[in-house]
C-alpha cells in the first residue's frame, strides 16, 4: 500500500472511531509501528489529525481563528449569506446584529435598506452602517473586545435584554461535526 492511500485510511479510521492507537494502525496496515509514527507526524502536521502518545484523534473543530483570518476566508459564502437575510429583512425593522464576520457581511447587504433601528454589541457594525442617516444605531456598553471590535459583559447582556426586537442575526463561532453550534464567548 502506498502511503498517500495509508494517509488517507488513517484518518478515514480516525474519523470514524474518533481515536485510533498506534497499534490498531500497524495491525490494520501491516506496517512497523516507526511507519506509522512518521505517518501519524506527517499528518499532525498538516493539521489533519492531532496526535496524541499512543495514537491519533480528530483535530478540535473549536478553534478560535483570529478575526482578521476569518473576515478574509469564505467571503463569497458570507457575501451571498448576508444577501439573502437583508432579502428577509423589510425596511423600517428594528434588529440586533451580534458580533461576527458574518453578521458583519449582513450589516454591508443592508446599506441599501432604509430607516432601520439596529441594536449592536459589535464596533465594526456600528461603523459599517453610520453613514445611513435615516438609520438609527444604538450601541451597547460593556468591555470592548478589541481583538474584534465585540463589546462583551454582563452590562452587554442586561442592555441587549431591554429591546424589542423584529430580527436577530446571530454569529456563532462555528459548527462541530455533530451539528451543535459551537460559541467561543457567552457574553
């Protein structure tokens, strides 16, 4: 078997067992036990698998990727995302728009909107839809996060709970293998 074909049976084993031991691998490959170490290295380091003493699992799917690598990955999707939630959106609507690249790709698609009321927890919305002057931005107080322009806290959380709100467009920090929604902040 060549190693390209035992890479990807490796992690097709880790994918589906969760984590697989080095000597369930030398056994299913018939290979020495220094093959598949330098096998299970190879792909930890192209972050395909995490290794571990004795073997190998999934890489986390929770990882918290910096703000400005996430604005710039996935643009198109979050571009055609944000178009389709302002379609949904009727002019005159009062919404909170959270903190996220996201709900910052939602917040350009409703410069074409008029007299919106938007409630934001996130600096770089507030920013973003300042120049509508028929639209009335009310920002939250709290800790300013400035790793991404989020405000966060508790006194967040008691301002945002005051509002009555038409539409909420949420981020969330990603989604794991299992479907659950995954948030890197409560606040």
């Amino acid at each position: 078997m060549k190693q390209t074909q035992r890479h990807n049976g490796i992690i097709e084993l880790v994918k589906q067992q969760g984590y697989v031991s080095t000597e369930e691998l030398v056994e299913h490959f018939s290979v020495s036990p220094q093959t598949i170490r330098r096998d299970l290295n190879e792909l930890a380091e192209q972050n395909l698998i995490l290794r571990h003493h004795g073997g190998a699992a999934l890489p986390s799917s929770s990882v918290n990727t910096p703000w400005h690598d996430r604005k710039a990955t996935q643009t198109e999707e979050k571009e055609r995302i944000a178009r389709k939630v302002a379609e949904q959106i009727p002019n005159g609507s009062t919404l909170f728009i959270d903190i996220g690249t996201t709900p910052e790709a939602v917040a350009h698609a409703l410069l074409n909107h008029s007299n919106l009321r938007i409630v934001t927890n996130n600096l770089n919305v507030a920013n973003t839809l300042m120049v509508k002057e028929d639209f009335r931005i009310i920002l939250a107080g709290g800790e300013l996060r400035s790793r991404d322009g989020g405000i966060i806290g508790e006194a967040t959380l008691d301002f945002i709970s005051q509002f009555r709100l038409d539409f909420g467009i949420l981020g969330i920090s990603g989604i794991d293998s299992d479907g659950s929604l995954l948030e890197f902040d409560y606040h």
